[in-house]
C-alpha cells in the first residue's frame, strides 16, 4: 500500500513537471543511497556520472528554443540577402560594369539690353529676366528641345553606342517619348532666383559626346531668346504698324484723287488759276469802265464818226468781248469741254480734296512718329541670352564614384532591411 502510494505520488510529480516545463532529476542515479522502504535493492553504477544529466521534458519550452535557434538563422539569411549581396552586386557593377558618364554644363543669365534697363523699372527687368529664365530651364527638358538636338547632332545615334552598358544604354530604334523620358535622365536644370543664374549640366558616356551636346543645347537655348525677344517686339510694334499702313494708304488715296483732278481739268493749281481769271475779269471790267467813260466824254462835242470815237468804239467792243470769253471760261470751265466744271465747283472741289491731303498728311507723319517710337521702345525692351561658363570638356568622370556608390547601396540596404526586420517581428508577436 505504501509502495502504491508512492508511485502515484512519483507519477503525480512526473505529470507536474511535464505541464510545468520543470527539471527532473535522474535521482537514482544522483542520491542512491536514499531509498524507499520496502524497495528492491538498487544496484549501484560502477562510476557515478561526472555530471548531472538535464532533460527538458516540456513541449512548450522545447519549442520556444527551436523558435528562438530558427530566428536568428532566418535573421542571418535575410541579412545577408537583402544587405551583403546586394551591396556585393552593386560594389562589382560601379567598378567593372557600369559605363563612365562626363558631365558638361554652361552657365548663363537671361538679361535685358542697356536700353531697357534705363527705360524700364528694376522689378519689371528682374520679372521679365526671371520669367525667362525658366522658359529656358523647361524648354531644356522639353519634347521640342530633344527633336531639335535629334535633328541637329543625333542624339539617339550618340545615347544608343554598344560601348556603352546595358543598364544605360539606350535602346536602338526608341520612340521620341522614349528618347525625352531618357533625355530627363542626363541632363539637369537649376535657377538661383537670387542671382538669376541658370546651370544646365549634361552628360554622356564620352567627354566629346558631353561637349556637342551641350554645345547644341547652349545654341538652342540663345535661339529660344532671341526669338521670344522678337516675338515680342514684332507684337509690340504690330499696333503701331497697323495705324501707319491704314494712314500712308489714305494719303495715296487722296493724292491721287488731285490728281486726276488736275489731269481732268487740265490745271497744275486750280486755285492759282482761278484767282488768275478773277483778276483779268476785274482788269478788263475796269478798262472797259474807262474806254466807256472816254468815249462817253468825247462823243459829247466830237463827231460819231471821228477816228478818235471809232478807236475807242473798238476798245470798248473789245473788252467786252474778252469779258464775255472770260465770263463762259470761268462758268464752264476752260471753255472747250462742256463736261468741265466752272470754276467755282472746281475750286470748291480742289480745296477739298487739299484739305483731305493735309489731314492725311498729318496722320501719316504722327503714324510714323508713333511706329518709330514704338519701334526704339521694342529694341529697348529686347532680351539676350548672356553664357559666361561655355561648355567644356570634361577630363574624369563624374559616375560611377565606386567607393559613395557602393556605400549609398549599402546604406540602402541596411535601411530596409531594419525596416523589413522590425515589421516582421511586430506582425509575429502579435500574431
């Protein structure tokens, strides 16, 4: 009865330490000289055990450890594939693989003509240098800027050489928004607002590719001011050349509407002529006054008949006729076409038609003091594109740095992966 209570009580303990995760002792191998009573005599070992013989006998503790042994495998490995191979992979292609890139830049201010800069306000200048400034800073990554240089030196021909990698190659045969999106790639823009200095920097897989295509550019980008500049000239002056054509071609017209009535009445100075007639009219109307008053005077005591009354009788009839042809001249013009008009209608005409000369005259000549004005205005105002560092040509290359290459992918890597490491195990603790 006591040898059963005592292995119920032995087999109690063992189911305890089994849910509890205890140690149990091999105690009749460790203390054999303390036995049960009424147990069977132990035989004893030859040579105890040097050392104590643990044994885990809990499932859960055995599985925190495998868990524990796994985690840090799985940490090693993922170290070593997501930082060590990549920095490895990228350290062999910056220094065997990777093609050498050269840079060219120039530099250049977008400034206004010393005629502006006196007439105009500084802010107006600085907003107009700045404004652009940047058209030239986008139109260097613009779609129009890569066809002009496609067209000009071959820019997918020099972007698309075998020597260069695959990794940086450019395709053969690549579309032209292929070629911009590449484009993007190898050249940058900046603007310091304070300066009002552009920089755009170039760069090729050969000094002498960097130089052209920077070259290029740099005539580009000049053409692009200049034609802004007179873009906006010719808008200026458009106005202004609108009123003086509009003025020079009425000045043609009624100049030309004298003379065909000059040519149709046959006169150079209608007025002239007229003024002529009115005064030989009065002339002969004042000699016929007096050759009547003289013959009046003398036929009062001479005989009709004398020589004397008959000279001054043919004076007389001889003013009057002269008076008479005068008389049909001046209302019918010159007397030999009767579509002429009198002098009166051509006088009133041509005095018309002078007074129209005038005022186009005038407006001509202020239509022109304007255009001119304008014009000096429009050259004031022009802008230029002003390089003070030209392209240059390159003597080391600017990519790949091997040793800041690798370093940044290293630093890359070893971010993510602390990253990717830290939201692991937070997803399994609390899963």
């Amino acid at each position: 009865m006591k040898d059963m209570s005592g292995a119920a009580k032995l087999d109690k303990s063992k189911a305890r330490s089994e849910d509890t995760g205890a140690l149990v002792l091999r105690l009749d191998e460790v203390r054999p000289m303390r036995q049960q009573p009424g147990a069977a005599p132990v035989v004893l070992p030859k040579q105890f055990p040097r050392k104590t013989t643990v044994t885990y006998k809990s499932a859960r503790i055995t599985g925190m450890v495998a868990k524990a042994k796994g985690g840090l495998s799985a940490t090693a490995i993922s170290f070593f594939l997501m930082v060590v191979l990549p920095t490895i992979i990228g350290a062999l292609y910056f220094a065997f693989v990777a093609s050498p890139q050269y840079m060219s830049e120039f530099r250049f201010s977008v400034r206004p003509t010393d005629g502006a800069a006196a007439s105009s306000t500084i802010a107006a200048d600085a907003a107009l240098a700045m404004s652009n400034s940047y058209i030239v800073s986008d139109y260097a990554l613009s779609r129009d800027a890569v066809d002009a240089l496609e067209k000009k030196i071959g820019l997918q021909e020099i972007y698309s050489k075998a020597s260069i990698d695959g990794f940086s190659r450019l395709s053969e045969g690549a579309s032209l928004e292929r070629l911009v999106d590449y484009w993007r790639k190898r050249v940058s823009t900046s603007y310091d607002i304070m300066t009002g200095i552009n920089v755009i920097e170039v760069t090729a897989f050969s000094p002498e590719d960097a130089h052209k295509i920077s070259a290029a550019l740099q005539a580009l980008c000049e053409q692009l001011v200049n034609d802004i500049s007179e873009k906006a000239r010719q808008s200026q002056m458009a106005f202004s050349k609108g009123e003086l054509d509009r003025a020079e071609a009425r000045l043609k017209e009624v100049r030309q509407s004298e003379t065909e009535l000059r040519s149709g009445q046959k006169s150079i100075d209608i007025r002239k002529e007229a003024e002529g007639k009115i005064l030989l009219n009065n002339k002969l109307r004042g000699d016929l006054a007096d050759l009547e008053g003289q013959y009046s005077a003398l036929s009062s005591y001479m005989d009709p008949t004398s020589p004397r009354l008959t000279v001054l009788k043919n004076q007389i009839a001889a003013a009057r006729e002269q008076i008479g042809n005068l008389k049909t001249q001046i209302s019918s013009g010159d007397g030999s076409t009767s579509g002429n008009l009198d002098d009166a209608q051509r006088v009133t005409k041509y005095d018309q038609l002078q007074t129209d000369v005038e005022i186009a005259t005038k407006l001509y000549e202020s239509s022109l003091t304007n255009y001119e004005q304008a014009r000096m205005r429009a050259n004031n105002n022009q802008t230029y594109l002003a390089t003070y560092v030209q392209p240059s040509l390159a003597q080391i290359a600017s990519y790949p740095r091997v040793f800041v290459d690798t370093l940044l992918v290293f630093l890359s890597a070893i971010g993510i992966w602390v990253v990717s490491t830290l939201i692991y195990y937070s997803i399994r603790d609390h899963a």
